[in-house]
C-alpha cells in the first residue's frame, strides 16, 4: 500500500536529540533559541515564539488578541480543517461563526467572509488548505473594509500547519503580519517530533507571548533571588531543547521534501488534467502551495476509494467538516459551499517518499476510471 502520510526525519536527528539528552538541560534552553531564529530566517519576521503544539499556538494567539469579556464574542473559522483550529476558539470561551468553503480553493470563501464580519466579531482564523495559500491581498481588503465600518480592525490569525514553505506574491506564508501559527508535528514537512511556532506582527506580542507560554513568568530573570511578580497568568506552552534539536536537523532536510512534494504534484496536475470525473483544485500564479496533501474532487468517491484500495493506494479525506460534531451543533448554519464539496473531496499520495514508479501507478490508476 502506497502510504497517504509517513514521517521525513534527517538522518542527523537521532545524534542531535542524544547529544541535548546527554547535555544534562533537556528543558526550555539554547537549542529552542537557535531553533526560533532559524524559523524567523526563513519566514522573514524576527518575532518567532516556539511552542509545544501548533494547537497550543492557536489557543495563545487567540487568547492574547480576542476580547473575552461576554458572551457574544465570535471567530469567524472555516469548518474545513483540523479540529483543532476550531477547539483552540472553544477552549478560549468564545463562539463559532462558520464562514463557508470556496470549492475552487478549498480555503475560505471570501465573499462568505465579508458578509459576516459585524461588531460581534473578535478574531478571524483562517486555514492555508493543504498548503494552498488563502488570498491575502483580497483578505487585507476585507479588513480595510470592516475597519471603515466597524470602527475596528478584526485580528486575523493564519493557521499555517499545512503551509510550510508555501508562498503568496513571492514571500514566504508567515511574513504577511498577521498572527500565523506553525505545526511541526509528526507528519508535517518539518517535524520537531511534536511542536509549533507562532510568529507575531510586533515585538511587544512577541515578548508578551513568549511569558504567557511559560505561566507568565518572565524566564530571563533571577527567579531564585529575585523572583519576578507575574503581572499576567499564562500557560505551560513552551518548546524543549529535544524538539527544538529534531527541528533544527531537519530545517534542510525539510526543503529537499517540499521540492518533492511539489514534483510530485505538479505531475498530477499534468496527468490528471481533464480526466471525467475528477476537478482539481485551483492554481493561482501569485502564489505558490507546499502540496503537504493533494486534494482533488471526484464523482463517486467511495468508488473512487475502493478503487484505489485494490491498486495498493491509500487515500482519504483527510479532514471531516467540523461544523457536523455534536460539540459545536448550537453553532449550525448553512453552507452551500462546503455542502457541495464536502462529499467529493479526497487526497492521493502526493509526499516525499512517493516514487516517480509509484506516482505513475496512481495516475494511470485513475485514468482508467472507477
């Protein structure tokens, strides 16, 4: 079977992990400093705060930025993704709007978007689907807009877990200025193991977010002679000096997997064109998708599936649409959108570990129809 997902791991971890594990510091240390400048090069913003989960990031960056002082505050959050984009909201006491799905991107639909910015709102997520940049500019736009109307400027947090590497008009997603928040998971492009990266629009958010993943307490101080006051109670978020070592052996390691990545699913995008059945997804020239899944829509889907399941090729969905979980049924709207694509959306092979055999395999596997 033809895997959907498997883990890109640099040969060199394994020595780097063990050399922290020898060092006799293991925590919060010099590795996760070295680990946050190297992010910062590479989306080209110097406020980077790790984290231990991209969850954990989203649950802080919406905690420093979203008012929680009633019961009406909403975030605005496409129901197309990870639940956790959208527990990280419940978990802060605050409401879910849905804002539909653009079946051409599988990101937000942005016309939906507009219409539903009103003064209730304290924060919009939005989800780079499969790495498949969201259209900033227009979004920036959206954000003038509702400025004008409201009287203020909604937050906007990316949620980039999908997104490493990806590009819009040329710069790396991440240094936009909004909030955006990193996944390095196990099956990400760059995997810590475990962990995540927040990267912020100021240094005073940088400074306030790197105190609030650690209870608040301002860990640059002389705790044991001095113990400093915590003006402002936090969480236990922070990076250990073991993933921050894994990371930083696989940051180049990362980049020969995203070029195979996007190899791969360029040669889809040119065999798979025009097949009956079948509608990729959208290719815009200002931008450029990481591909960590290849999503395509298709008539049949359970045909298309247990056809793949007989050539030996894992496929699947990948994400369930949020909005049908018992958890958040109060929060139930309609959405035209997503209900015409939910059904059909399903992702083939498109990783690192996928041969140019392998990739030929499940493109004539298609093309022969299910």
């Amino acid at each position: 079977m033809i895997p959907l997902f498997r883990v890109a791991m640099s040969p060199e971890a394994p020595a780097r992990a063990a050399e922290v594990l020898g060092s006799g510091s293991i925590g919060q240390g010099a590795k996760v400093e070295e680990f946050e400048r190297a992010i910062a090069g590479r989306v080209g913003r110097n406020e980077v705060v790790t984290v231990n989960s991209a969850t954990a990031g989203l649950h802080l960056a919406l905690h420093m930025v979203a008012r929680q002082d009633d019961d009406d505050g909403e975030v605005l959050s496409t129901p197309l993704t990870m639940e956790a984009t959208n527990w990280a909201i419940l978990a802060n006491r605050l409401r879910i709007r849905w804002v539909d799905v653009d079946p051409a991107t599988l990101n937000v639909d942005l016309d939906d978007l507009a219409r539903k910015i009103s003064p209730k709102t304290r924060a919009i997520m939005i989800v780079h689907f499969a790495g498949y940049p969201v259209d900033l500019d227009r979004l920036r736009a959206i954000i003038d807009q509702a400025e004008a109307r409201f009287g203020f400027r909604p937050p906007v947090i990316e949620d980039c877990a999908h997104a490493w590497g990806a590009t819009y008009g040329g710069a790396p997603i991440g240094g936009h200025g909004n909030l955006c928040v990193f996944s390095f998971q196990a099956i990400k492009h760059l995997t810590c193991g475990d962990g995540g990266a927040l990267v912020l629009p100021t240094e005073e958010l940088r400074r306030r977010a790197t105190r609030l993943r650690w209870f608040g307490i301002d860990r640059t101080a002389d705790r044991l002679r001095n113990p400093p006051d915590v003006t402002e109670w936090g969480f236990k978020f922070h990076m250990n000096d073991i993933n921050a070592s894994i990371g930083l052996a696989n940051l180049a390691w990362a980049d020969e997997v995203l070029a195979r990545h996007r190899d791969n699913a360029a040669f889809y995008d040119r065999e798979l064109a025009g097949v009956a059945g079948l509608e990729l997804t959208e290719r815009a020239a200002d931008r450029r998708s990481s591909f960590w899944i290849y999503p395509m829509k298709v008539e049949d889907r359970d045909g298309f599936m247990k056809r793949m399941d007989e050539a030996g090729i894992m496929t699947s969905n990948v994400h369930e649409r949020n909005d049908l979980h018992t958890a958040v049924r109060p929060y139930s709207c309609l959405l035209p959108g997503l209900d015409r694509v939910a059904p059909r959306i399903v992702c083939v092979p498109v990783g690192w570990w996928v041969t140019e055999e392998q990739r030929t395999h499940i493109a004539d596997t298609i093309r022969r129809g299910w």
